[in-house]
C-alpha cells in the first residue's frame, strides 16, 4: 500500500511546508499555499533505511597507499596541525 504525504506548496515560489502557513516565510506572500497529497509506492527491494548495501570489503590499515597531497597552508599552525599539515583540496 502507498504511503500519503500532504504537502502545502507555495503558489508563488514554490517553499514546501508540512504545515498550512497564511505568510509564506520565503516570498511574504499571503494566502498562496495550496494542498498537494504525495504518494510514494513502498519498494520491496531497498532495505528500511533507503540505503542499499555497498559491495565494499574492508582494507587494512597496512594495505592503504598514503599519498602525499598538496595541502592548502590555513595560516593558523593549531588547525594546520589538527588538519595534517593543512586542507586538503578536495
């Protein structure tokens, strides 16, 4: 059985509120929230998270390559030092 969800969109900019609102906190408009009733079909194929599982297998810690990657100098040597020697680009 598909699940209901009721919406209230905003004629004028489009803002999503669970909830009737009078204002629409976006536009400032008055009065413009109509009721969109959303239905999402359940799938029997992802699992109840919604995340399928990866096929990743584990690596040890001895296996990982550390490459040396530029890093980008934060002018402050306590973050320089928290981060590794600074930010990494990425």
């Amino acid at each position: 059985m598909a699940k209901e969800k009721t919406v209230y969109v905003c004629k004028n900019c489009g803002q999503e509120s669970p909830k009737w609102v009078g204002k629409c906190p976006v536009c400032g408009e008055w009065n413009t929230y109509t009721e969109e009733i959303i239905r999402k079909a359940p799938s029997g194929s992802l699992h109840p998270s919604g995340i399928t599982p990866s096929k990743n297998i584990p690596l040890t810690l001895k296996d990982i390559e550390a490459g040396d990657e530029p890093r980008i100098n934060m002018h402050d040597d306590e973050l320089n030092r928290v981060l590794g020697g600074g930010l990494v680009p990425g």
